[in-house]
C-alpha cells in the first residue's frame, strides 16, 4: 500500500508539472491582435514611403514571431535571445511612433548566455510603452538592465513615466488588475511563472514612484 502511494503522488506530481508546463505554454505563445494589427498598418504605410524601412520591419516582424514560437516550446533561452525579442518588439513601435521611446540596454557582457526564462524582459518593457507614459508625454525613457550579484542574476526595466496608482499597485501581483488597454494579468502572470520554474529562488519585484 505504501509503495501504490508513492506511486500515485509520484504521478500527480507528474501531471501537476506537465499541466504548469502547458499553461506556461499557452501564455507564453500569445501574441497582442492589436500589436500585429499595428505592425502591419505600419508596414502597409511604409510599402509607399520607405520600402527599405518597410523590408527591415519586415524582417523585424519575422524575428518577433519566431522568438514566439520558439519560446512556448522552450523553458529556458539564453538572454540574448530574449534581448532580440525584445529589440525586434521595439524596432515595429518606434516605427510607429518616432523619437518617442529612448531605450537603453545596460547588460553585463558575460551574462548574455545565461539561462533564463522566455518574454521576461520583453513583458516588463511592452507594459512600460504601452501603460507607463500618457499620451502627451514625448521624452519616453526606458532602461533595461542585468547583472550579477552574489551569484544571482538581477534583471530590471525602468521608466520615467507616470506611475502606477496606489490602488493598482496594491493589487499588482496578488492578482490580475484592470484594465482599459489590456488584460491586465501580464505581470501577475510573469510572477507566478517565475515561482512556479524556480520556486523561492525568483520573483518579480515592483517599486513605483507617481507623478514623478
């Protein structure tokens, strides 16, 4: 009886896992309509004013989609894929709307081939355009950072945007949040993915400042 016992937590377990597994999947191989629907209109336009332009985006679009694909198949890809994803992403906004967003990528050479989880970087910088700057703001800063310390790998994403409300960010991670422009669960769910790959050994961690 011991022994069938074993085997039947064993094989919960298991299904447990594998269940987790596919729902990482079937986040991770979503895409925003509204996104590709943007990308495209963009490109539509350039086809007439800028073909060259319109060839890059092109280009830029087809890297977007494969590091899609490629990451819901994948549990862990080096971070300099995850860098490329994020790039291509914000390659088709800033096509969109030009000399807004100022990027700056501060990554520590040696950390370009470590292991981590796909979209991470790329969820916190599509929220920081699409949520953190209102609509009049021109000087659109983020920064995205990694580096080492006592042997654990710190990744961040900053802006100079407006802030998150109160309200909000004593919801953000417990749970999904409202939302007018989204489904309002992209960090909640990137905090449970986190704990459910790495346990105790990772989370996601937000500070906001509003208005400044």
């Amino acid at each position: 009886m011991l022994f069938s016992t074993q085997l039947e937590l064993g094989e919960a377990e298991t299904q447990s896992r594998l269940l987790k597994d596919a729902e990482i999947k079937a986040l991770q191989a979503q895409v925003n309509p509204h996104f590709l629907f943007n990308a495209i209109n963009t490109i539509s336009v350039l086809c007439r004013t800028n073909m060259e332009m319109a060839r890059k985006l092109l280009l830029q679009l087809s890297i977007y989609f494969r590091s899609n694909m490629q990451g819901a198949r994948q549990l862990l890809i080096p971070m300099h894929k995850e860098i490329q994803h994020v790039e291509a992403y914000l390659s088709l906004e800033q096509a969109r709307f030009p000399n807004k967003y100022h990027v700056t990528f501060q990554i520590e050479k040696e950390l370009e081939q470590v292991m981590i989880p796909p979209f991470v970087l790329q969820v916190l910088v599509e929220n920081a355009v699409r949520h953190a700057f209102p609509k009049h703001q021109t000087n659109c800063e983020v920064i995205v950072s990694a580096l080492m310390k006592d042997g654990h790998v710190y990744m961040k994403v900053t802006d100079n945007g407006q802030g998150i409300e109160d309200d909000k960010m004593a919801q953000l991670l417990k749970a999904p949040v409202k939302s007018l422009e989204g489904t309002g669960t992209a960090l909640f769910n990137l905090d449970q993915r986190l704990r459910g790959i790495f346990g105790r050994q990772a989370a996601l961690s937000i500070h906001s400042d509003q208005g400044t």
